[in-house]
C-alpha cells in the first residue's frame, strides 16, 4: 500500500508540474501548501481503505447484512464528504499562496486523479448484486 501511495504521489506531482507549469516564485508558495495537502488526504486515504477491506471482508465472508451496509455506507459518504472538504480548504489556501487560477488548475488535476483511482477501485470491489444479505444474522 505504501508503495503504491508513493507511485501515485510521484505520479501526481509530475502531472501537477506538467498541468500547472509554476514559476520559481510559484512553486515556492505551492509546494509546501500541496505537502500539507497531501498529508492531510492520507488520513482520508486510509480511512477510505479501511472502509474497502471492511466491505470487501463482509462481502467475502457472507456478512454485509444491512445494519453493517448501512454503517459502511454512512461512514463512505462521510469520507466522500471529508475529500471534497479537503479540496474546499486547499483550494482557498492556493487561492491565497499563488492565485485562485492557481488552485482550480489544482482541483482540475485533483479530480481527475481522484476518479482514476476510485476507478481502479470500483473495477476490483466484489459485485454487490452477488453479495447482499438482507435481515440479521
């Protein structure tokens, strides 16, 4: 997971330095505000795995009934809530540090990356329609 975390970051820094193309006086400001970022969307991160081995393990072994979906499901949405939070919040910070083009041209690179993971996540979760369990246990 470490490795794979540290091959998209580098992934994404050279596609932020292609895409936003800074100026020395630029990259000064940004790159320290974007490490920042990057910390704090760990967290996110590894909460966001948890939730996948949790419902991956359920759905494995036969025991997403509907009050685990239903936690999981709130705590997913929850952390859904937590991303575009974080990208508010740094999105004002670049605004601030270099200029508010800046920082869309920030949320642009984000967002895509952000769907092409969670692209390549939801291409290996298991099939929900092959795992439902309704009622108790």
């Amino acid at each position: 997971l470490e490795t794979l975390r540290s091959d998209v970051n580098a992934f994404k820094i050279h596609t932020l330095n292609q895409a936003l193309q800074l100026t020395g006086p630029e990259a000064e400001k940004f790159w320290p505000v974007y490490r920042q970022y990057e910390k704090e969307l760990g967290t996110v991160a590894d909460r966001k795995v948890a939730l996948i081995r949790e419902f991956s393990g359920r759905c494995l072994n036969g025991t997403l009934y509907d009050k685990a979906a239903n936690t999981l499901a709130k705590q997913w949405l929850r952390n859904v809530q937590d991303r575009l939070s974080l990208w508010k919040k740094y999105q004002k910070k670049i605004a601030k540090a270099v200029s508010p083009a800046r920082a869309a041209q920030f949320l642009q690179v984000e967002h895509q990356m952000a769907l092409f993971m969670d692209l390549n996540i939801a291409a290996e979760m298991p099939a929900l329609r092959a795992v439902i369990k309704t009622g108790k246990p």
